[in-house]
C-alpha cells in the first residue's frame, strides 16, 4: 500500500499529540493534599495534619459542635453547623489536634477550613 508522506506525517503527529495529552494530564487525576477520615481508629495518624473528616454533624451546644466518625467522635469548639446540617452526613476540613486526659484521647479540629454536605 502506498501512503502518501504527508497522510504519515499527520498520523504521527496526531499520535504524539493524543499520547501527550494522556501523559501531562493535570486535569482530572492529581492527588489531593488533605487526607479523608471516616473512621476514629484514623486520627492518630493524623494528628498536626490537615485532614477531611467524613461523618455526621452533631450539635454539642450553642456554639459548639462535632463529627461523628465510625467508632468516635471528633470536636469542633467554636464552631456552630448551618442550618440543616445537624444529624446530617458531611465533610469537614481543618487541621487535626490531639489532648489527653490520663489515658483518654480527646481529638479536635482547629479552624473549620470547609464544611459541606455529604453525597455520593
């Protein structure tokens, strides 16, 4: 079969152009920095990290709140939900602290970066 030059100089290029664009993807599959939490048996790992928690939004009082993770719970001190999300699945995100209490761990997070609803 004989193929003009030009029609093989445009399948190379098209080819080199299609396999660039799978190689240099930085769209759709670059690794997020924050780490997802759903689970309580998680948080000693990341403590002093910037993390997502991924539970139930829980109202400890008027100005205070919390995650409930599988297993545990994590604190939000000054921190109130907006209106509907109490009871509700969501995700937060803040940096991961750690006090203890004798032998008890008390996990909180500091300053709520984001707060959202959770949906698949």
């Amino acid at each position: 079969m004989n193929v003009p030059p030009r029609l093989r100089i445009v399948v190379v290029l098209l080819g080199l152009c299609c396999a660039s664009g799978c190689v240099f993807n930085t769209h759709g599959n670059r690794a997020d920095d924050r780490r997802l939490i759903t689970r309580a048996t998680e948080l000693r790992r990341a403590v002093n990290q910037r993390v997502t928690l991924v539970g139930t939004a829980r109202a400890a009082g008027p100005v205070d709140s919390r995650v409930d993770l599988r297993g545990g719970s994590v604190e939000l001190p000054a921190y109130e939900w907006p209106a509907g999300y109490v009871d509700q699945p969501v995700s937060v995100t803040g940096t991961l602290f750690e006090d203890r209490a004798g032998e008890q761990r008390v996990y909180r997070l500091g300053e709520v970066e984001a707060a959202s609803r959770w949906g698949r």
